[in-house]
C-alpha cells in the first residue's frame, strides 16, 4: 500500500488542532465519567453505543456486489469544493461510495458528511490528523488518532457512525486493526491505487484504473488535499465505461 506524500503530508497542519480536539475530548470522556460516578445509577449509553457490534480485524478488499463488483472509496475529505463535484457525479450515474474522512475535515464541514450521508453513502474513519507515519508512534497515540476520528465524523453526521476504518497511506497494525473492529469499524483497504493524489493527469488515472481492475475491485480516490479536477474528470469517464462493462458499484465486505 502506497504511503501518499510520506510523513504527515498535506495534514501536517491540522495536527496542533487535532491535538487540541484530542485533549478536549479527553477531557469531556473524564467529566462525563466522574459525572456519572456521582449519581445513584450510571447515565444510559447513547443509541450509536448500544448498537456497536465488532466486526472481522482483516483487512477488506472484496466487494459487497461479489465477482464483478466494483467499490469507489473516496479519502482525505471532506471538501467544500470538491466533494460535492463527486457527489454530484455519483448520482448521476447511481453509484454509491464509501467516503473515508478525515476527523479535522469532518469537524470543519458538517454539512458536507451530512449531504454525502444523506446521499446513501457510508462513511469511514481515516483519522483525525492523516499521519502516514501512526504506525510508528504508541498504541495510545493510534487509538486518539482513531476514536477522536471516529467520534468527530459521527458528530459531524449527525449520529451516523463511521462503518470502516482505513490507516492513512495504509500504516495498518495489529493493535489498529482490532481496536477499530471492536468499535465496528472494518478495516479497509484498496487494490487499486489510483496516484490521482499525485495529479498524473486524467488520461493516467483512467489508464491506470482499467490496468489494475483485475487486481481487485478496491478503487483509491482522493476529494481533498490539493486541486482534484483530475480526480473528477476521471470518475466522469470511469462510471459510465464500467457500468457498460458489466461492473455494479457497491460497498466493501464488512
């Protein structure tokens, strides 16, 4: 899996702020816990808790629509200018994705995860600082990343939580793996990376999704992080060109 920009890329930014939430949110977890150990009985756990049931901690690859299915994942967003582009693209030709958002983007534009949510697409952990590099640092490091994540995109949906969880540039370990599958969250991969991040031009990114189809039905794309009409274009002539090939769009196996 490739590592896109090394290091904490384009995200390095968002980390002071992400580092903010995450000290907030800690906090609100030990008020929220000395508040209830004050009471006769423990508060009752919000409905998006009572439903999390774990799922498998491999990596997915298939797709939900089996042999021919095809599974657009859409990562690093939300954005205000460019994921509405793909969503409009999605509709148009009936195609559903799964958006893998960053917890900073997330938190930034809520009305943009409520619209993709509202569109029937499901949603994705990709942590809240998009560090290709989590895989280095400590456990507790890796679950801030993924639960603030988790829970800035849950709020940001206004209650939907995230179904998958993808590591950025792939930067997967054990521990990750089992802590987002007890919080039902999939861990997610692809099987085609398509470098539209690296801007190879539309002509590339098509060339290289219709090569590589074979390997898997996974597909990378990005709607954040730099100028994405590449991106766009792309899916422009992917959707319909796959659809006449006999493909259906689905979600990964969860």
């Amino acid at each position: 899996m490739a590592r896109h920009g090394g290091g904490r890329g384009w995200y390095g930014k968002t980390v002071g702020a992400a580092l903010g939430v995450t000290m907030l949110a800690t906090g609100a977890s030990v008020w929220t816990a000395q508040a209830g150990s004050a009471g006769d009985a423990p508060a009752e756990k919000p409905a998006a808790e009572r439903t999390v049931k774990p799922v498998a901690a491999t990596i997915a690859h298939a797709s939900e629509k089996g042999p021919r299915g095809v599974n657009i994942t859409i990562d690093d967003g939300p954005d205000p200018k460019w994921t509405p582009q793909v969503l409009d693209l999605l509709r148009q030709y009936g195609v559903k994705a799964t958006f893998c958002m960053v917890g900073t983007q997330a938190q930034a534009h809520p009305d943009v995860v409520k619209k993709v949510v509202a569109a029937g697409h499901r949603l994705c952990d990709h942590s809240v600082s998009h560090n290709t590099a989590m895989d280095k640092d400590s456990q507790s490091y890796q679950s801030r990343q993924i639960l603030d994540a988790e829970r800035m995109i849950t709020k940001a949906s206004g209650g939907v939580r995230p179904m998958y969880y993808r590591a950025p540039g792939g930067a997967f370990t054990p521990y990750s793996r089992k802590l987002a599958a007890s919080r039902g969250m999939r861990p997610l991969g692809w099987n085609v990376d398509t470098k539209d991040f690296e801007r190879p031009g539309t002509d590339a990114i098509v060339a290289t999704v219709e090569r590589e189809l074979p390997n898997g039905p996974t597909l990378l794309f990005h709607d954040a992080g730099g100028d994405r009409t590449q991106t766009v274009e792309a899916l422009r002539r992917l959707l319909p060109r796959l659809k006449e090939q006999g493909y259906s769009f689905g979600f990964p196996v969860r």
